[in-house]
C-alpha cells in the first residue's frame, strides 16, 4: 500500500492523496460507508458504486466471524468475492462491538472473552486470532485489536486499557508480519490510538503507535460521548505526532460538520454509520442544512429531495413522498434516505478535495460548516 500526498493546505492541516491498494486507488480526504455484516444497510452494491461513488466500504470483523463465519468466507475467496465488490475494503477488529454488544466479556492479557449477541456462544479474541480472521476475511486494511474505554472513564482505568491496547498491538504486528494473506494481493494493518481525553495519554498512545512503522495509523475512543470541541483538541494532539505521510483514519466520526473539521486538523479517512441510520429514522443530510422528513412540513412539498444533490434519488423523489414512506415505515423510506445521505458525504469530501487543491478550502469549509448546521 502507497499513499502519495497530492496537495496541502495553506492555511489548515488539510491534504488531499491517493491511497494505492490493490483493490484500486482511494483518493483522500475520504468517507468509508459502513457495511458492518457484508453489506451498507439498504443499498446495493450497484448503488454503492455508480451513484454514491463509494470508493471504499467497511466490514466488521466481530460481525463476520459470528456470521456467516471464517470457513463460508474462505471458500467464497474472501469478503470481495463473497459479496462481489471489486474496490477496496477496510475490515475493524471487532474490539468495539465485544465491548458494546457483549453482556458478558472479560479483558485479559491474553484477550477478550464474550458471548455472542447472537446465540450467547463463548468466544475468544486475541491480538493474533483477530489477525488470522482478517486474513481470511481479506479486508485491503485491517484493523489491530483494542479496548476502547468508555466516556467517562477515570485517568487510572484508560491508562491501564491504553497500555494493555500497546501490549496487544506489539503481539498483533508481530503476527501479521509472520503471516501471509489466503489471496492474490496484500493486506495492511493499521494501529489505533486510544488514551480517552486525556491529553498526556494520547501523546503517548500517538508516539508508541507512530513508532511501530505500520502502514497507516487510526483515531480511536472518539466520538463516544464526549463534548465536541475535547474530540477536535485530542485530533489535534494526535496528528501533531503521527506521521503525515501515513493515512490518518478517524473511526466513527461522524456528521458533516466533524469530518470538515477533521479534515481540517489533518485526517484523511473517516467513517460513521450516521448516513445510514440516521436517514432510516427521517434525518436528511443537504447542503442547505438538515431536514427532518418525518415533520409535518413536508407533508404537502412536492419539490425535489434535494435540488442540489448528485444522487438519482434527489431529483427522482419529492419530499413529500418520502415523508409518506418514512411515515409508514415501507422498506423503500430506508433505501432512498440511505442513498441520499451517503451520496452527500462521498460529494462533501469530493468538493472538499477541490477546494484543497484550489486553495480555497479554509474559507469555504468555515462557511459550509455554518450552512451545514442549519436545520430546516
């Protein structure tokens, strides 16, 4: 994996590159929609590529190793194959979903142990397992195993999970460099910084996951609760101190208006599964600010979705009939909602990219942020 560095911005920390994966090529800043079981909640891959022009999609190990399991996905030849979508994809460890989704866990140096979500099964994740899994799933990046601390949480407790999350990497890089991908092409294997909000703690997390050389570098235990300005202050901590030639991916962030601002402290990569599921529940995401379908304003509005929009759907359906799908929860409500806000994002960051190559990103990006907060 390469990532070249195309342009910088003057005034920000905003940069524009190409991520070369095998898969094809990523151009950053970037927006992964999320589809955590094999498939982007809603949306076809047909969708996924011609009309949101996604250029890279998430999976979740958690989830894919519950079901449909490592042996369905090694005889199909991996996730791509499984699922027929021939462009990068990025595979997270699982780490988040034990912590979220299980009762039942316990965190030992030797991993996670948790039952299943599903069945109540027992389990168990190591640093090196949970390489060997993604190895099988065949994500173009996976994810090391961590502990991502809640919020809040005391000084004492993120500095003991941070240390651990260090152990665990140091074991998990070990074993990806001792063993080979199932397919045709190679994988890269990305760090995550934790640390909580502590601002010492994420000095030292970013030093000791800058210092293990990986192929790119990843922004954890975000967005978990804490006030918004105390996640762009440990952004801007982080990115000080992981390398700028590297991708800089930050996990499960989040609305419009944090990824500009990501961007502008120097991220390249974000995902979040807000588009999706906020646009199943009614929440509409437009360059003229936010729309809440399921108001009673929209009840007679027979205009476009979004006139400005790039996605077929915007043009194609009015508001009023999508406000009369959402209101009797008809399965078509949450196809439309998904490809609309998804073709939002993927069209944010790709104007975002424009205005970093034209210089003029710092003053639009102030403006589309105040515009964005907008609701309507």
């Amino acid at each position: 994996m390469k990532f070249e560095i195309i342009k910088k911005d003057t005034e920000t920390k905003a940069k524009t590159g190409i991520l070369h994966t095998e898969h094809g090529k990523i151009e950053t800043p970037i927006f992964m929609p999320v589809g955590t079981v094999g498939s982007v909640k809603a949306v076809h891959q047909k969708e996924l590529e011609e009309d949101i022009k996604a250029q890279i999609i998430l999976g979740n190990t958690y989830h894919l190793y519950l079901r449909p399991g490592t042996e369905i996905l090694k005889q199909a030849g991996g996730l791509h194959k499984f699922i027929n979508w021939n462009k990068p994809i990025l595979t997270d460890s699982g780490g988040y979903q034990v912590f979220s989704l299980s009762e039942i866990r316990k965190i030992t140096e030797e991993g996670v142990r948790f039952s299943s979500h599903i069945d109540g099964s027992k389990h168990l994740f190591t640093p090196e397992n949970v390489v060997d899994t993604e190895r099988i799933i065949g994500a173009d990046i996976m994810m090391a195993l961590d502990e991502c601390p809640p919020y809040p949480a005391d000084y004492s407790y993120v500095k003991k999970s941070m240390n651990l999350t260090h152990r665990w990497l140091k074991r998990g890089v070990e074993h990806f460099k001792k063993t080979e991908g199932f397919y045709d092409y190679k994988q890269a294997y990305f760090p995550i910084v934790q640390g909580g909000t502590f601002k010492d703690l994420r000095i030292q997390s970013a030093e000791f996951i800058a210092s293990q050389d990986c192929d790119g570098n990843a922004i954890g235990g975000l967005s978990v609760g804490e006030p918004t300005d105390m996640m762009y202050e440990m952004i801007e901590v982080v990115n000080t101190i992981l390398p700028e030639n590297k991708p800089r991916y930050l996990m499960g962030v989040g609305t419009p208006e944090n990824i500009l601002e990501g961007i502008a402290l120097g991220v390249d990569m974000f995902d979040c599964v807000m588009p999706t599921r906020n646009g199943r529940n009614g929440m509409l995401f437009t360059w003229q600010g936010r729309i809440n379908i399921k108001n009673k304003k929209w009840e007679n509005d027979f205009s476009p979705l979004d006139e400005t929009g790039t996605s077929f759907v915007d043009s194609y359906y009015t508001k009023a009939y999508v406000r009369h799908l959402i209101k009797s929860q008809e399965r078509l409500a949450a196809q439309i909602a998904s490809i609309h806000n998804l073709a939002f994002y993927l069209e944010l960051v790709r104007v975002a990219r424009e205005k970093i190559k034209d210089g003029t990103f710092a003053k639009w990006e102030k403006k589309t942020i105040k515009q964005l907060s907008v609701r309507l």
